[in-house]
C-alpha cells in the first residue's frame, strides 16, 4: 500500500498519508493512485484539478459548493506549511457543526480528503505556500459559497488573517442554513 488513511474528528474527512520515497537525489511521492483509493473507500473520479499561491498570512476560506454542485476535495501542499480546518455542514452528521485541523506540508507531503456536505479553508504558516486540489465535480460560480472564517468555533492560528473581500464578507456559521 502506498497510502494510509488516517480519520480526523469530522465523519468521512481522511487525512491520506502517503509513501514517501528518498534517496540522494531527494523525494518522489505518489499522491493518487485508482485501485488503491478505491481500496480504502476513496473517490477515485477527478473532474477538475487546480491550484492555489498564497504568501504567509493569507487565510482562505471557508468555501464550499451547495447542491446540486456540491464536491468532495483531495488536497494537498506542494510547497510550504499551512494549517487546514475542515467545517461539517451536514445536519445529520454526528460532527454536524464541529471542525478538524490539520497541518499539511510539502515535506510530510500529507493530504486532506474532504467530503461533501464540509466546508473548508486553510491558513498559510510558511513564507509561500502552493496547495493542489482535485475535485469530484466542476467549478460552479451559482453554487459556489462559503462562511465567514472566524464564526464557526474553527481554532485558527491567527486572529487578524490576510482575507479576501469576499472572504470578508461571507455569512456567519450562526446565520448559516444548511442545504446538506
């Protein structure tokens, strides 16, 4: 097996602990590999993939996409450190409400699955940060939302973060009614 997969305190969001493979000319890591993923659970049909750079400081989140477009994220930090939070939308969840944190970096070369039904956002702790995301569905602007970043308990490392005005002007966890 190349992967292990770890449970965080949200029902259904992994962290995926791959194989990392060194020698003197540095590392080589595996981050996706169908029959495995299958094996323990995981999607294995990535519609989009893309990218995001942020510089130490910027947090972004909470995002997410309602139904009908609403996805499942595998992501990961290619370069830097960040602090990741996970946020549980799904009324029914047992976690309903309740957030994980966990730290991601280009050296650990960990990674987050989050599922459906979760909002998500993460903190950039290094000087530069790159994070890779692979998604189960499309980007959709009309679905595409999110929730203010300090109003859902989420213990961030940061109390005045570089935010977006969007970010900025996102509802709260409090106003929130959750279509999951």
């Amino acid at each position: 097996m190349n992967f292990v997969k770890k449970a965080t305190p949200i029902a259904g969001c992994y962290e995926i602990l791959p194989t990392i493979r060194k020698d003197s000319r540095g590392a080589f890591v595996k981050i996706f590999h169908e029959p495995e993923f299958r094996k323990l659970g995981l999607p294995t049909k990535f519609k989009e993939t893309y990218y995001s750079v942020s510089k130490k400081g910027v947090l972004r989140g909470l995002h997410f996409q309602v139904p009908p477009a609403a996805i499942s994220k595998l992501l990961y930090c290619v370069e830097g450190v960040i602090v990741d939070a996970v946020l549980d939308l799904r009324r029914r969840s047992k976690t309903y409400g309740k957030s994980a944190i966990v730290r991601l970096g280009a050296r650990t070369a960990n990674m987050l699955y989050i599922p459906e039904g979760c909002a998500h956002g993460f903190y950039a702790v290094s000087r530069r940060v790159v994070m890779l995301y692979h998604t189960t569905g499309v980007y959709s602007p009309e679905h595409d939302t999110g929730l203010l970043w300090n109003s859902a308990r989420v213990k961030w490392p940061c109390k005045q973060p570089i935010i977006s005005k969007r970010d900025a002007s996102l509802p709260s966890f409090a106003d929130f009614l959750t279509p999951f």
